[in-house]
C-alpha cells in the first residue's frame, strides 16, 4: 500500500486500475526496484499522486462495480487454446475490479453482436478473441468510440484497432528453419481456411502422427511432424511434439492491459502488440 495524507491509503490494486499496467509492476515501482522502463515508472508515479490528492469519496467511486463489466465474446469451444486466453483474461480483469460478461461457444458465430455492444447497458469495453466478423465491423465499432481488444485476430487488423496476438509468422519462420537445418527440403504444411491469418495448430499435426502410423512411417525416421501453439496435448504423444510456444496467457494478460487503458482514456500508442513465439524442439523432428 501506498500511504497517503491524513492517514487515508492508496492501494496497489487503485493505482493498477487507473494505469493498466500490471500490479506485479506498480509494485516494482514503488519499492524503488529497476527493471521498469522509465514512461512506465513516470506514469505509476504520477498516479499514485494523483490518486493520494483526491478525497476518499472520489477514489472509491474508481473501484468497478458489475455496472462496468467488460463484454468478453469467443464465439468457440473452450478447450484448451481458447480457454486458457479466456482463464487469463477472466484472471487479469478480476485484479482489475472488472467484471465479465462471457459469449462463448460456436453458435455466436452466426450471431450480430457488435453493432449492439455500445448501447448495452452495464457494459464498458470489450475484449473480442478472434472474431468472425469482418474488418469493417471492427472499424465501424471502433468509429462509434466504443474500447475494445480484438486478441489473435483472424485477418490482419484495421491500423487503428488495438489488437493483441503472437508473432505468427516468426514462429513459423523458425521452424521452417529448424526444419531445414535437419535437411529437409520438402516441406508440407497441412492448414485451415485460407483466409484465416494462422491455420496450423498441435491438434492437426496430432492428426497426421496418427495418419502417419497407420501407414506404418516412422517419426522421425521417415518423416518429420511439427505443430504450433504448445499446448498439453504436444506433450502427450509419441514422440513428443516439436512446435511453437504460443504465450496464451500473456496475450490475455496484454489484452486487459490495453482495454483498460483505453476506458481510463489514456493515449495508446502501440495498438497492435505482437509476442514473441518460442520454437520447442522435441521428438518428432530428425534429421533426413
């Protein structure tokens, strides 16, 4: 906590809703710790002013009721790719004081929710997590001035909507490389819809291990197989999985960061984020 005149206190948590940025941050930067780029600490700091100037009435209006809920739409399956973005954002706007309203599941694919989203009442931004519509929906949204995130977006974003996802095309770069260092030269890539910005995942080179063993190949004796995301199933076949390490989580934890920032009316410079991939090097790649 933050001491304040006359007794009166600033927690971590009033000074990580007013910034977005993370507590663990805040945290840093009031203990005087390095590691905190200098805009960050200048900006905590001024917050924890700003917020230690204002009478207690004033500063526990700041603390978010269920009347600032954040509409939270993945309109898929919650298995494990996509549930373990919506844990972390679930996770992420709890610290925050938010609460969540959550359009999950395949049947709001075919649904038309964002022209409604800002004359819903009870709701204050949103986080979209690859969403179906088309670009011109996301750009008539954000010309409405309503906050929201689209996270691991399908279609390369319209440049004035903040979007978080993982440096796809990075990671596919590296194990292409990867590949070829081990002699490889032919290369398949078994993908999804054409029009999707990323359509590779560990759940379809699973598939091709499986189609793969009834047609008595070995891996990686006779051919390679590599997946992308790292989720818990890459670690469960045989041979174990090379692919890329997606950071679900912090795209989740990024996306809140962003989306409150954006409701506290704060300048964002950099609204598409992009994190880094990690190639996982395991069993099912060898060399030719």
């Amino acid at each position: 906590m933050v001491s304040r005149p006359a007794g009166r206190r600033v927690t971590v948590r009033d000074i990580a809703a007013q910034t977005g940025v993370s507590i663990a941050t805040v945290s840093r930067v009031l203990n005087g710790r390095a590691h905190v780029a200098p805009e960050t600490r200048e900006l905590v700091q001024h917050a924890a002013e700003q917020l230690r100037a204002q009478p207690s009435r004033a500063r526990t209006s700041q603390h978010y009721t269920g009347q600032d809920a954040v509409y939270l739409r993945c309109p898929y399956i919650l298995t494990d790719y996509f549930g373990l973005i919506v844990s972390s954002i679930a996770e992420t706007l709890a610290l925050h004081g938010r609460a969540v309203i959550l359009d999950a599941g395949t049947a709001g694919q075919q649904a038309t929710v964002l022209p409604s989203l800002p004359s819903r009442p009870g709701v204050a931004g949103a986080i979209v997590i690859l969403p179906p519509e088309a670009g011109e929906q996301l750009a008539a949204l954000r010309a409405r001035g309503f906050p929201f995130v689209v996270v691991d977006p399908r279609t390369p974003p319209p440049r004035d909507i903040a979007a978080v996802s993982a440096a796809h095309f990075a990671g596919a770069r590296s194990v292409t490389a990867h590949l070829v260092q081990l002699g490889h030269r032919r290369i398949g890539m078994i993908a999804g819809p054409p029009n999707w910005l990323a359509c590779f995942n560990d759940k379809t080179a699973v598939g091709a291990l499986a189609a793969a063993a009834e047609r008595g190949l070995r891996v990686p004796g006779d051919l390679s197989v590599t997946g992308f995301d790292d989720i818990d199933l890459a670690q469960a076949t045989s041979p174990m999985l090379t692919t890329v390490r997606q950071p679900l989580a912090e795209m989740g934890r990024m996306a809140v960061s962003l989306l409150v920032r954006l409701l506290n009316g704060h300048q964002v410079d950099a609204l598409h984020v992009e994190l880094a991939t990690d190639l996982v090097v395991r069993g099912s790649t060898g060399p030719v």
